[in-house]
C-alpha cells in the first residue's frame, strides 16, 4: 500500500516509477481522490462542530429567554443530524474508494533495480558451481521418479486431478529429508527461528501481504468457504423467485441474506509461508530492540496456477500443491538493504551444501512481484531440462506490506514510530530442489545418488535405487 501523502509531495517521481513498471501514470487521479475525500470530511467534519456549538447555544438562548432562537437551533440540530449520517458515509466511500485504488498499485523499483518489460530483462548477479556432464543422456525428473516406481502422476490426478504427484519410498524420504535439512541449516546456522503456522488464513492476512484484492484467482480459497457460498446460494435463489413471485419490499429479503451472510468465514488456503509468517507482526508495535526478526517454516504450499495453463504439464515443476521452506525477515529501513542481501546468501547455502550448479538473477524492473522493491531469483539448473528454472525468490518490500498489515516499531532513539520493513524469500522449494537433485545426481542405470549433506537425514542411505 502506498503513502498517499508521499504521492501527493513527489507525483512525478511516484508517475516515473511506475513508468518502469510498465504502467501508465496514477499520481493525479489518485490525488483527485483524495482532495475529494478530504472536502468530504472537512463537511462532516464542519457539520458535527456545528451541531455540538448549537447543541451549547440552545441553553445560552433559554437563559436568555431567546425562544425563537432556541427553537430555531432545534431545528438546525435536527436537520444536521440526518445531514450527518449522510456526510460520513460519503466520507467513508470515498476513503474506501481511495485505498482500493492504492491496493492495486504494485511496489515501486528501487532505482538500482534494471529496467526491462519481462524476463528478457533480467540480469545475471553471479553463478555457483558449472552444468554437470553425465557422459549419458540425461532423463528429467520425471522419467527418473516412474521407472524407480517411486514418482505416480497417474495415482495423484485419481485423488485430486492434474499437477499432483503421489512420492513413494525413497524419494519420499528425499523430499523430507531435504525439508529438514534447510531447517535445521536456517535455524542453526542462520539465525531463523522456526515457526508452525496455520495453513488457513483470513481475508485481512491475505491482504497484508498483497495476495488479495488482486491475484485473488491465484488462491485456493477454503472446504469451508466453498460450502458457505452454496448456503449462500441456495438462500439467494428461493429468494429471487419470490420477489419475482410477491413483488413484497425487498427488506425481507435484505433481512434474511444478511443473516446467512454472518455464516461467511472465509479462509485461504496460504500459496507460501511468507504469509503467515510476515503477518504475525500485523497490526503491532515492535521495539527496535527485536528488530531484525527472522523467520523461518516448512509448510505446505496451495497455488491455483490460474494462469498457467498448458505450461509445465509434466512433472512437478508446476503443481497446485508443494512443500517450501520460507524465509521472512522484519527489520528497520536501515537494515533492510543488508537484511536482503544476508537473506539471498542463506538460501544459496542451501544450494551450495548440496553442490547443485546455480545462477542468481536480479529481476528487472517489468518481472518484480507485485509487493516488491527489488528481487533476486536464484535459478538452478535442471540438466534433464537442458535449463535454469527457479528455485528460490528473494524479496525486499519495503514498508508495502506494513503499511497494509499496520506493522510499524518504535525507534530506540526518539521513540518515533515508524513503518517496519518486511522481506521474504524461499529457503528453498523442496519440490524443485528434489527435481534439481535427481536430475543432477541421476546414475546411468537410473538410480539417484545422495549427496552427502543429506545422507544422516536418509539413515545413511547413498543412494535411490
């Protein structure tokens, strides 16, 4: 969410920015807005001031035996108090209509953030390791997981249709083990604490962190909440046949859906961590002191792929359901450039302990997320697929996100309160990584090596046959 204060001071900058995001200018219809919304609660505002000061008048003009003047405040009190109502709720829509039009207005790029319109724009940070060479042809993942009888797509879309997987033996083991060992590498080594959050969330939780309102169809939405809109349904429906049928006034009606609607409790099924974790300081005062707090949990993961339709149909590249180790950290502005950098090297770690050859990406300006300032993807690659794919993205948002969430700390110095900071980034997908490591680690007769780093967590087992 943006300040729009700081959107009234710096418009041009505000325009500019969002020029390198491939968007066309805000600056002035949102200060349009919110002159409007400002005119509106100076009248109630100016309204309320003059009922109170009548309210006073009327005993003033009683003592003074000033009947036609007390009567006459009378009146002006009873028409201000069905002017009132009337005034703060324009107030209050065109507020509302202010901060929707700011929620769906994306991060502004830090100026070191490259320019480009997509992908095409990225530029390559650094690199790990070097493309291994088998001396054979290199299968992907997933002709590796069904000759091992140990990856079944078939099973999966039985139970839950397509992008599902059903992991057996080995490679099951695999999959926890890797999630483990990210775990106990973040939490030992780097500080994070390890957190056990719920996987179902509220509207307000998927708003902090700029989910919701505008990549609504992205998310799978709860079991609950789909039962509670046909509720919903089937108290609409006899409902429209009926006033067709009666013609009666619509209060009943009115009645009657806003006693089912108070049924509604909506919940979400989270796509990553991030969150829960980022919003676990949502509406809190932190002293500078806690500050940076890091965070850190294996969960998993929900995704619609709404819009990825024909992309990565095979395998488990793309699946509506993964496990992800998240990282978040909560810091002060002034850490929060450090704290990104800090964040990308703890999740390449990950990668180097398991030898796995990488490139890390700075986005450009046009390939960001939405609630993004600047952002690194590290990419890893996959020798089945001859190509990079993503394996973790690392973000900084600034103050976006606590602006929605109303996260803010007290400064050590001034106890000035201010907005927190708020960074996320995979610690890794364990899915992808999974992939990475039977691509890299395949044997000529198909079996998977374990690399070393992950041998305790599989018993000592060195290998998937």
């Amino acid at each position: 969410m943006h300040d729009i204060r700081w959107i009234r001071e710096h418009p041009d900058d505000f325009d500019r920015a969002l020029a390198r995001r491939g968007l066309a200018g805000e600056a002035k219809a949102l200060i349009e807005l919110d002159e409007r919304r400002r005119a509106a609660i100076q009248r109630a505002e100016v309204a309320l001031a003059r009922r109170n000061a009548a309210s006073r008048e009327i005993g003033a003009a009683k003592r003074s035996n000033e009947e036609s003047a007390a009567q006459a405040l009378v009146a002006e009190i009873a028409r201000l108090k069905t002017e009132i109502p009337a005034l703060e709720a324009e107030s209050k829509k065109i507020t509302a209509q202010l901060n929707n039009a700011l929620a769906q207005i994306p991060n502004l790029p830090l100026t070191d953030v490259p320019d480009g319109r997509d992908a095409s724009g990225n530029i390559e940070h650094h690199h790990f390791g070097a493309k291994c060479s088998h001396g054979f042809a290199s299968r992907q993942h997933f002709e590796l997981g069904e000759a091992l009888g140990q990856m079944d797509f078939e099973a999966a879309a039985k139970l839950s249709g397509a992008r599902f997987v059903v992991l057996k033996k080995g490679l099951a083991r695999l999959e926890r083990a890797l999630g483990q060992f990210m775990l106990d590498l973040h939490t030992n080594e780097h500080g994070y604490t390890e957190i056990d959050p719920p996987l179902l969330v509220r509207d307000e939780v998927m708003f902090g962190t700029a989910q919701l309102p505008k990549f609504r169809d992205d998310q799978f939405i709860s079991a609950e909440m789909k039962w509670r809109e046909h509720r919903l349904k089937d108290v609409l429906e006899p409902l429209d046949e009926e006033i067709a049928r009666s013609g009666e006034s619509p209060s009943k009606v009115v009645s009657q859906l806003l006693e089912a609607a108070e049924t509604v409790e909506e919940f979400w099924l989270i796509p990553t961590a991030e969150v829960p974790l980022t919003n676990l300081v949502r509406e809190s005062v932190l002293d500078e002191a806690a500050l940076p707090m890091r965070l850190t949990a294996l969960t998993p993961c929900f995704r619609a792929e709404a819009g990825a339709a024909g992309k990565d149909t095979r395998g488990m590249i793309r699946q509506h359901q993964f496990a992800k180790v998240e990282l978040v950290s909560i810091t002060t502005p002034e850490q929060s450039r450090a704290e990104h950098e800090r964040m990308l090297s703890c999740a390449e770690e990950v990668l180097r302990r398991l030898d796995l050859h990488y490139r890390v990406m700075t986005l450009c300006s046009g390939d960001m997320g939405f609630a993004a300032q600047k952002t690194y993807d590290i990419e890893v690659w996959l020798p089945g697929q001859n190509a990079y794919r993503e394996i973790s993205s690392c973000s900084l948002c600034g103050e976006f996100q606590a602006r929605r969430m109303d996260a803010r700390f007290r400064s050590r110095e001034n106890r000035q309160l201010r907005h927190v900071h708020t960074l996320n980034g995979s610690g890794v997908a364990v899915g992808r990584a999974l992939i990475a490591l039977m691509e890299t680690y395949q044997q000529q007769d198909g079996s998977i090596a374990v690399p070393t780093a992950l041998q305790p967590y599989m018993g000592g087992s060195k290998a998937i046959e």
